[in-house]
C-alpha cells in the first residue's frame, strides 16, 4: 500500500514551487551573500527586463534596481528604498527588500508588486495637475482683468454724470440768457461749468502710469526727493520687486529718519542687478529691529532667488540683489 | 477746516473727490496719493482728519491693511473706504480694522459728503448689503458665509485637502459645500464655479 503520507508530502513539494512560480509578484529568497535560495518565474523574468540577465546574485540585482542603469526601454519612476521601474511593456513594479529570520538565520526577501494601475493613475493625476495649473493661472489672469473692468466702469459712470452735468449746464445757461436775467444768476452756472471742465480736464490729462512715476509722485507728496542712477532692468518682474524695496525704503526714510532724498543706485552684473538704497536721514541708533515692512519684503526677494541686506553704519542702506533671466540679461 | 486725504489711483475718481472736498467749503484737500502704501508715511508727517482710502490701490497695496495700520497707529484719523468692488468680504475686514465707514463709489456729490459729514460727526456709515452679483444662476445674496469662505480659498486653484487645512475644517465639508454651490449655481465643475466666481467679484483674494 501507498503512503498517503509520502504522497502528500511530495505533491506539497512541487506544489509550493509551482504556487510560488504562479504568484503575481516576483519573488526571491536569498543568503545575506547573496546566493539565491528560491526565486519565482515572474522575478526571474524581471531581472531580465530591469537588467538584460538572469537574477543569480540577489544582492548584485537590488544594487541594480536601486541605482543601476535600467536596461533599454525601462525606466526607474521613483528612486529610494522602495523603487518603481516601468518596463517596456508599460507594466510598472515596485521592489522592496526584507531581511527575515528564518530558523535563526537571516534571510533576504525581495518582492516585485505590480503597481502598474496605480502608475496610471499618477500619470494621469500629473496630467490634471498640469490642466488645472493652466486652469489656475487663466482664473488669476481674470482677477486682474476684472479690477481693470471695474475702474473702466467707474470711469464710464463718471463720464456719464458729467455729461448729464453739462446738459443742466447748459439748460441753466440758455434760460438765464433768454430771460436776460443779471451776473447774480449768472454766477452759480458759471461755477457749474468750471467744475465741469476741470473734471474733463483731468480725464483728459490721465495717462498711463508706470509704477516709477507713482513712486516719484508719492515721494513728493511725501516731501522726499527721489534720485534714480542707473537703469532698471526692463524685466516687468524684476523692476516690480526692485520698486517695492524702494517703496519700503521710503517708508522707512520717512517715517525713522526723516529723510528728505532718497538714493537709489542700480547695477549689473551678468545674471543679476543690485540696487544700493540711502537716504539723507539721521543714522538710526544702534541695530535695526526689523519690523513687519522689512521682514515681508525680505520673504518676497528670497521668494524669487535675490537677497536683501541691512547695514545701519555709518548710515542706513539697504542692498537689494535679484536674478535676472537669461534672455533678458542679454538683451 | 476738516483736512482731507485722498488715497485713489483712477485718475477720474480721484479729480472727482478732489472737486467734492474742494467745493465743499468745509473739507481742506491735503493730498492725493494713488497706492495705500505710502498714507500712513503721510500722516505720521502731516496734519490730517479724514483719509477717503480706495481698495486696490497702485503697487498693489490694499487700502483695507494699510486702513487697519493707520487706525492702530494714529486712531483719531477718520477713515472711509470708497470701492467699488462687490467682494463682499470688504465690509467685514473694514469693520475689523476698525474703519469708520465704508461707501459704494457713487458719482453723487451729495450723497459722498453726507457719508463725510455723518463720519467727521463720530457715526459709522456701513451699506447693509453688498452690490448684487450673479454667480451662474445664483445671486451673491443667496451664498452662506461658509460657502463664500470655500469659495474665496477655491480661487487659489489648490486641492479640498489644502482648503481644508486653511479653514480648519474636513475635506468632506470642503467637497460639500463646493457641490451644493455648484448645485445652487447650475455650473457643473469647480473650475466653472471658481471663473464664475472670480468674474463677478463676489470674492476677492488679492487685496
């Protein structure tokens, strides 16, 4: 009679192998030196693909799927201690390494995950990503346009009321000439008229204003000479930035020296322009305390890769350094 | 006489004020400045009672912070905000930094020196409502004050999970309330709603 025993204990034996070979995951077992103790069909099969040949040491073969060169048409998709590589085929596959203790000894596990749906699903959450950055960058363009529209609008509103101020105007000047009435009468719609003429005047006189003519009226008002050496860099960006130090600048000037000129000198260097900032103030007394002004606009220079420095001696100045692009530093 | 500071970058607006505080007899013009930026540097310098302040202003400075600055500082200057922007969360940050009145650009001579009067006269002068916008199909009335917060945040273009982070709430209230705004506002996707949104004005994320 046949041991059922034996009998089973073979069909085990072949069975694990072959249940191992049909695994969805490649697998392999090796020594801490690397010699291979049991490997699976897909495993084996990934090590041709990931390095063009057969998987004999398996610590040879982590080096490989870790930093090694793939092999033509493959391609590593994340690096680290738990590499995805996507194969030719399009199929993507996460390895991992485990050391386990199997009987006392240790023993390397590696496992090779199919993971090619969820690399679909990245590449197409990288594709919506970069739809909804354009999406996001036309929306912050309307937000600009619509400031634009509201001030048209404005705009329009009041042309609109000073042309039905000049019909009453007008109404108001024709009755007192046909009634033939005195300079008493006379007076308020000549006032009505003054008014209104110098309130077209003054839409006629608007022209477009670039933030240095603001600047420049603003330190008038401010009772502050501004002095400009140099050229700003034509860069919208980078005169922006630039303009917004000096806006602080000024604020400082005014406000901790009492200031009344302020210097700004631009220069050039390949790559990067440099503005040097003083005033004509009292030197502050000891260290500056950096307040809000000065800490926000350092955030926004550091923000775009320039730097800002503060000396207070002998006097106040601040240097404003900012990378300027390529094209348009050589222009 | 009431010295006035004039704090507008439109040039029509601004000769229009400028014609206002003259002809008024009791208003004196002190200045105007076109961006906010630099009012608190004038009034720390010169004598001045009352500060009409614009929004959005030139250099991007918003006449709301710089507002809320110069009443922290110099707190017996009156300040009125004059916009005509619809974001209707103006009035509130207005209120917060303690703003005295707030008031609807109107080319109405009239009703502008009312507001100064009443404000020189210690009152706050607050519009009831927002100027009516429509977001899809929706009136700017009809959104809650949470549903306006998701909205403003929605500009940004980021995820619920960042939204949701930056309002202290769940990612599931984010998505619920972005779904019944698309649902109240008849716009299908949250990129219609957010370009709806950003058109109208209803909100505002820049000043």
């Amino acid at each position: 009679m046949r041991n059922p025993f034996m009998t089973r204990e073979r069909l085990a034996r072949s069975s694990v192998k072959e249940s191992f070979d049909n695994l969805p995951m490649g697998m392999c077992f090796a020594n801490p030196h690397g010699f291979v103790l049991l490997l699976n069909r897909r495993m084996s099969g990934l090590s041709h693909a990931v390095t063009g040949s057969a998987l004999q040491d398996a610590e040879a073969f982590w080096t490989a799927v870790t930093e090694g060169a793939p092999a033509p048409g493959a391609e590593r998709i994340r690096y680290g201690t738990a590499p995805v590589i996507r194969l030719p085929d399009g199929t993507a596959w996460a390895f991992s390494r485990h050391v386990l203790t199997l009987e006392g000894k240790p023993v390397t596990q590696l496992v090779a995950s199919d993971v090619t749906e969820l690399d679909d699903a990245r590449l197409k959450l990288c594709e919506a990503n970069a739809k909804l950055k354009v999406m996001n960058d036309r929306l912050k363009q309307y937000g600009k346009d619509l400031i634009e529209v509201t001030a048209r609008e404005e705009r329009l509103d009041t042309k609109v009321r000073i042309h039905d101020e000049l019909g009453r105007a007008l109404l108001a000047t024709r009755r007192c000439l046909g009634e033939n009435e005195g300079d008493e009468a006379a007076a308020p719609i000549l006032e009505l008229w003054r008014r209104d003429i110098s309130a077209l005047r003054g839409s006629a006189e608007a022209k477009p204003r670039t933030t240095m003519t603001v600047l420049a009226d603003a330190a008038r008002t401010l009772g502050v000479s501004l002095r400009v050496e140099g050229e700003l860099p034509a860069e919208k960006g980078a005169e922006t930035l630039l303009l917004s130090a000096v806006s602080e600048a000024l604020n400082n000037a005014v406000r901790h020296a009492g200031a009344k000129s302020l210097t700004v000198v631009l220069s050039r260097s390949p790559g990067a322009v440099c503005a040097g900032i003083t005033n004509d103030g009292a030197p502050p007394e000891g260290e500056i305390a950096e307040g809000g002004g000065l800490t926000a606009l350092r955030r926004v220079l550091e923000a775009n890769g320039g730097t800002l420095e503060i000396s207070s001696a002998p006097v106040f100045k601040m240097t404003v350094t900012l990378p300027l692009s390529e094209e348009v530093a050589s222009r | 006489m009431t010295k006035v500071l004039i704090v507008e970058d439109d040039p029509m607006a601004q000769s229009l004020m400028e014609l206002f505080v003259k002809n008024s007899g009791r208003y004196e013009l002190a200045a105007c400045i076109e961006s906010a930026a630099f009012a608190l540097s004038y009034c720390m310098q010169n004598r001045v009672d009352l500060i009409l302040m614009d929004v959005c202003t030139a250099l991007d400075a918003s006449g709301l912070m710089e507002a809320a600055k110069i009443k922290a500082r110099l707190p017996d200057i009156k300040i009125i905000i004059v916009t005509s922007q619809p974001e209707c969360d103006f009035i509130q940050r207005a209120r917060m930094g303690s703003v005295d009145s707030f008031w609807y650009k109107t080319p109405r001579e009239g009703e502008m020196l009312g507001v100064m009067d009443r404000t020189m006269a210690g009152e706050h002068i607050y519009p009831d409502t927002t100027p009516e916008v429509m977001v899809g199909g929706l009136s700017s009335r009809e959104f809650t004050a949470r549903e306006l917060e998701v909205l403003r945040e929605l500009l940004t273009g980021d995820s619920n999970a960042q939204i949701a982070e930056r309002l202290g709430i769940s990612e599931k209230n984010v998505r619920n309330y972005v779904s019944s705004m698309m649902a109240k506002t008849g716009l299908d996707t949250r990129t219609k709603l957010a370009v709806a949104a950003d058109r109208s004005g209803i909100v505002n994320k820049d000043f």
